[in-house]
C-alpha cells in the first residue's frame, strides 16, 4: 500500500518515515496494533507515534488508523484498469 499524506515525505523526520515504511509494507498488522504495540514494534515512544498522526492532518492516532483504513478499501475496491 501506498499511503497518500497531505504531508510531504520530505517533511517527515526519520522517526516518522519509519513509521510510514512500516505502514505501507505492514498495513494490516498497523490497523490491529495499538499504539503501544506499534511504538514497541518500532522502538519509538507512544508520543512519537502520537506526534506523526498529528503531523500528517489527523486528530489522534484512531482518526490514522481510519484513513488508512479508508485508503486501504479504496485500494481493494477500486476497479482495475
């Protein structure tokens, strides 16, 4: 998956970029973890993960989770060419 941000990578800090990564090559597993797990899993704080959902336009880390989830259907539902 290739997660669409109103943010540009360039923007991001390398924390940042590495959750991002671990978004788009993992995003199953990134819609069942908590925030904790994802922190844990990544070797980040739960503030960092906090930081980055507020960072690309989202409310809090739910509201991520929901576009991504949204890009996701869109991605799987969405006719081939």
């Amino acid at each position: 998956m290739d997660l669409h941000l109103p943010t540009p990578a360039g923007e991001l800090t390398r924390a940042e970029q590495k959750i991002l990564d671990y978004i788009n090559t993992n995003t199953d597993a990134f819609l069942f973890s908590s925030i904790g797990q994802l922190a844990q899993r990544l070797e980040l704080s739960d503030a960092t993960v906090s930081r980055f959902a507020r960072h690309v336009g989202c409310r809090d880390f739910k509201a991520l989770k929901s576009l991504v989830l949204a890009q996701s259907c869109l991605l799987y539902t969405s006719p081939s060419p």
